[in-house]
C-alpha cells in the first residue's frame, strides 16, 4: 500500500465507477467532499506485483457542528481482487496513520455488519445531511472518550 499520489487520481475514480452504482456522486457524502481535497497521507491505493491498482481508500476532512473529524470513504477493492482482505488492510492500515496525524475521531456512512470488526459502532446523534440512513452513520474513536459529546449535523470543512 501506498499513498495515494496526483497520478492515481483519474485511476482511482475509475475503480469507484466499477464499484460502486451509477450515480455514486450524486449521494450526500459527495456534497460534503465537494472543493475539498483528500486527508493527505491517509488515502491509499494497493497495487498488484505489476502495478495494476487492486483497491483504494480516502479520507475527507468533515465537521460535526464545530468539532472535527475524518470522513471514510470511498473504500473498493477490484471485484476480481475482493475476498482477500485487500479493503480490510486498506481501513486498518490507514485508520492506524490517523492518530500520529493529530485526528480523534472517524465516521463513515456503511454498513454495520461489516464495519464493526473494525471498531465502528452507530452515532445516534451524528446527522448526515439526508437522505442518509441514520442507521448507517457509524463511528470509531481515535482517542479515548473522542466521541463523548459529539452531536450534531455533518458539515463540510470549510462551512
């Protein structure tokens, strides 16, 4: 795995394309990203042994009413590539880069099932602009009790 770089941008997003269903953008987790770049050093790609991409992860930086937090998503791995815990090394390694940079907090619209072995549980009073599914609004502390408080609405950084 590698920091994602300007070169694997336009790869990257092809990668989502195949991923994810047509009209990905269009869903309230892209408003909050819109103008604003990537967590840097955080989104990562993985690339096979001849350089072709397998999976990517970002971060966005967001805001809880005033208080900051990290923005997980979009995470893929290649169908060809799925089950061979390419996405889970791609959540673990990077959310373990997060703390050192100074982030307390992360959040992520998913579903629980799958991300709770990473330590994600649901934020009850954590509100994604809608037509969210409050269910799927989860969060895992960086720092101990990082989450104790925290209410309110999801906004981008800059607002």
């Amino acid at each position: 795995m590698t920091p994602e770089g300007p070169a694997d941008h336009w790869e990257v997003e092809a990668l989502y394309d195949t991923c994810f269903a047509p009209g990905r953008e269009a869903l309230s987790s892209y408003r909050l990203r819109d103008g604003v770049p990537p967590v840097a050093g955080l989104s990562h790609v993985a690339r096979d042994s001849g350089g072709i991409l397998a999976g990517a992860i970002r971060y966005w930086p967001v805001r809880i009413d005033a208080t900051p937090a990290l923005l997980l998503g979009p995470v893929a791995v290649h169908p060809t590539r799925q089950g061979e815990g390419l996405g889970a090394a791609l959540i673990e390694t990077s959310l373990a880069q997060a703390a050192p940079l100074g982030w307390e907090r992360v959040m992520l619209v998913g579903d629980a099932p799958y991300y709770n072995r990473f330590g994600f549980t649901l934020l009850q009073d954590v509100e994604m602009p809608p037509p969210t599914n409050p269910a799927r609004v989860l969060g895992r502390a960086l720092a101990e009790n990082a989450w104790a408080g925290v209410t309110g609405k999801v906004r981008r950084w800059y607002d």
